[in-house]
C-alpha cells in the first residue's frame, strides 16, 4: 500500500508491479495493513479524518467518531485489530497526543513518556481497557487497609471472571487463595475475607463481546439473537433438519420481509421440485440466460396459470408439453388455441358501400392500424362492344383494388369480376373509400355496388 499527499491511496496485489488507485484525493499521510492485507487503515492530514477497509481497499469507512485532526501516522497489528494513531497538533498547536478506540478521542493513557495501558479490541470498530487481571494461583491474601467501601473490580485470571464488591475494612481476621479452575463469584471483601458461591446459569445476564467468544459456539435451544454488520457459519445449517444437505435446509414454512437477491450469474435459480429423487435440475423452476427469464417444468408437464391456491387452483391459461397454448380449454389442438371470444382493437368488420346506383361512389371506415382485406364488386356496361369495362377502388386516395369485364356487346349490363386484396401499411384511424368507373365504362340505376373491408390484428 501507498498514499499520495493531495492524492489517492494505492494498493498493489502483485508485490508492486501494477497499482490500482483507491478512495478519493486526500491530504493522505500515513496508511498501515493487515498482514493478509484485507483490513486497511489510512489518515488525512489539514483537519482529516481516519477511514478503515475490511476489503483490501475496495470500500472505505469513515470513522466519525476520531473527529478531524492533524492525524500524523498510524500503525496497526498483524490481525487488523488493534489501531493506533497520532494527532501531530492539539487544538492549540502544542503537541498531539495518541489516539485510539471506540470514543474518539479517547486518549490512551493521560500521563508522563513512558506511560503505559492495555485494550482489547472488541470488533466493530470498540476498543475496551481492560482491568489489572489477578492469577488466582497467586492471590494469597487481601490488606483490608487498601480497600474501601465502593466496588473493587478484580478480575480473576484462570476460568472466573468475577464483580466484586468492597465494604469497609477494619481488620485482617482470615486470608483467602483463589486458584484457577474454580467458577465462583467474589460477594463481599470485609474485614480481609472473601466470600465465594457457584456461579448459577440463571443469574447471568448481559452480553459477551465477539472477541470473547470461542469460533464455535453452540446455540441455545430457545430464541437466537444474533447482531453486527455479519454472521458466518462454516457447512451446511439446518432449521428443522439435523441433517442438511444444502448451505441452508429449512424443513417447514419460511418468510422473506424484504427483497430476495440471487448472483448475477446465468443459469438456474429457484428450483420449486423435481419428480425424480435425482438431485439434477430436471423439474419445475426458473432460470435465467441472456435476455430470458425461463420458467421451465419437467418434459411431460405443462405451466399452467390460473387463481386460487393449488388446491383449489382454477385453470386459465397453460402452455402444453407440446408447445401448443389454451386459453380456455386444457387440451389445446394447436399452437393456439382459444375456447371464447377473441377481441382487439385491429379486428374490425365493415361493409362500407352497398348499394345501387351509378359512379362515382364514396364511404368512409375506420381501422386500428392491422392488416386490411378489401373485398369489391359492381356492374357496368359499354356503348362500344368489344372492350374491358370496369372500375377502381381507392383507399384515401389510392388505387387497391381493381375489377374489370370484357364485354362482347354493347349496352348490356355486366358484372364486373369481384377481387379481394390484402393491404398493410395502412395507418389507424379514419379512411375513405372511393369507387370510379373506368373510361368508357357506362352505369346507371340498374347496376350494384359493394366494397367491405376486414381488419385483421396482425
């Protein structure tokens, strides 16, 4: 690790051939590590503050509580735990002082050079002095001269960790050895004695700090609180089970409150049963792969949507082993199927002129923007015989469909042949149509004429 005054912090994973730049531009001082280099702590000079990574530099924290302050250097043990730094100037520009701990600023030890005290890091950021400890193999006698009426707070090493509590000494009447091995608590200390009992499960209460926890703990068989930024367990935990075969096994119900994350990897995430005992992947579940959400089930099964609960499920829609869609129906025949009425904006019918008489002509329709299929016929008849008769439908304009005749003789009404064209491309909303007789084509009273048009949704 390095730091760059007026610059960024650097960590290297490579002994220093490439470097990778962390955090922002700072007044950066002084950086100390871990020795695996996953817990880092670095400081800012000019009124800065301290800021910590548990990351190898990936993410920084910074320690509020420390204040801003000249912070000069700081160091750290080999395991991250314990943190020491030093303010270069008081608030009066005379000397700093060391600083470390929960309660910034809390001064290490106030005294002369050469001043000393112990802590104990306690995780999370918490420092805690620890109290002078006692062997209990060498604690023969007690001076009641040097005790008074208050609280002693002497902690016995060996398996007691006990609270006492002093009255006021007169006499040494009876001294008294604590060895280790022996679980008591210290009653009274008067008149140079110690009382002692057995220690009882059910008078103990408070918390027990995680550095004082051995790194496997059994759990009670009550309610289990657990606290702090993380919990880890090492193998696979079961609720209900004694015998879990996955990283989580929970035989009964469970509820998630929040939001249920999965990796952002592709592949398989929720797999809901499988028909087989095999533990492959070959049941009913969701998966994802690039730009797909896949809800899949087992090869002769169909998805099936509905309302109610499974018991009481109510079909409305599947997709069938084959492929094949029911939308009202469970057995659906092909790769649509639909036991009801089908509706949609683009699937309209209208006939739009229907009527005798003679061209021009003209109607209007309106459409959703689907596929057209223009359907026409009409009459006519020629003064000249011997020619094609006929007439044009337009669509706003133009030409769609054209229908014709040959005619043979003169002034005989004929019928034109009737067309049916498919138009798309044709816009939504409000159309007309018009019908126009070609040249030389003769109507009147006597001929008919239709033009019908169907929207289809596609």
């Amino acid at each position: 690790m390095a730091v760059v005054y007026g610059g960024q912090v650097y960590t290297s994973t490579n002994s220093g051939v490439t470097w990778t730049a962390r955090e922002s531009n700072r007044d950066w001082t002084s950086v100390a590590s871990s020795s695996d280099g996953t817990k880092l702590v670095a400081v800012v000079f000019l009124g800065g503050q301290i800021y910590t990574s548990v990351d190898s530099g990936l993410t920084w924290t910074t320690q509020e509580n420390a204040g801003q302050r000249y912070w000069a250097s700081v160091a750290s043990s080999a395991d991250g735990s314990k943190l020491v730094a030093v303010d270069k100037y008081s608030s009066d520009s005379n000397g700093g002082q060391i600083y470390t701990g929960q309660n910034f600023p809390a001064i290490i030890r106030a005294g002369g050079q050469g001043s000393s005290g112990q802590f104990q890091y306690l995780g999370n950021g918490t420092w805690q002095q620890l109290s002078p400890t006692v062997n209990g193999s060498t604690l023969t006698g007690l001076n009641p001269a040097n005790l008074s009426a208050g609280t002693a707070n002497i902690n016995i090493s060996g398996n007691a960790a006990t609270a006492t509590s002093a009255t006021t000494a007169t006499t040494a009447t009876t001294t008294t050895g604590i060895s280790g091995g022996a679980l008591t608590t210290v009653t009274n200390i008067a008149n140079g004695q110690i009382a002692t009992q057995a220690l009882n499960a059910t008078n103990l209460t408070g918390t027990i700090a995680d550095a004082r926890l051995s790194s496997n703990v059994a759990l009670r068989s009550a309610v289990n609180n657990f606290t702090g930024a993380s919990n880890t367990f090492s193998g696979p935990v079961g609720i209900g089970t004694a015998t879990p075969s996955q990283a989580l096994e929970v035989n009964g119900n469970a509820q998630v409150n929040e939001t249920l994350y999965f990796p952002p990897t592709l592949g398989d995430k929720l797999w809901l049963w499988s028909p087989t005992s095999s533990s492959s992947l070959d049941g009913y579940g969701l998966g994802i792969q690039s730009l797909q959400l896949q809800v899949y089930c087992y090869s002769n099964a169909a998805i099936v949507f509905g309302q109610g609960a499974s018991a009481s499920f109510t079909e409305k829609m599947r997709i069938a082993s084959s492929g094949n869609v029911g939308i009202g129906t469970n057995n659906p025949g092909s790769k649509l199927s639909v036991n009801g009425t089908i509706s949609s904006p683009m699937w309209n019918a209208a006939t739009v002129i229907n009527t005798p008489g003679s061209l021009p002509l003209s109607g209007s329709f309106n459409s959703g923007g689907g596929t057209l299929m223009i359907t026409a016929s009409g009459s006519g008849y020629t003064s000249t015989a011997g020619q094609n008769i006929g007439m044009n439908v337009l669509i706003d304009g133009t030409v769609r469909v054209v229908c014709t005749i040959y005619a043979n003789a003169a002034t005989t009404h004929l019928a034109f042949v009737q067309k049916t064209i498919v138009v798309s491309g044709i816009p939504a909303g409000a159309h007309t149509v018009q019908i126009q007789a070609h040249s030389g084509t003769l109507t009147d009273g006597n001929d008919g004429f239709c033009v019908s048009v169907l929207e289809l949704p596609f």
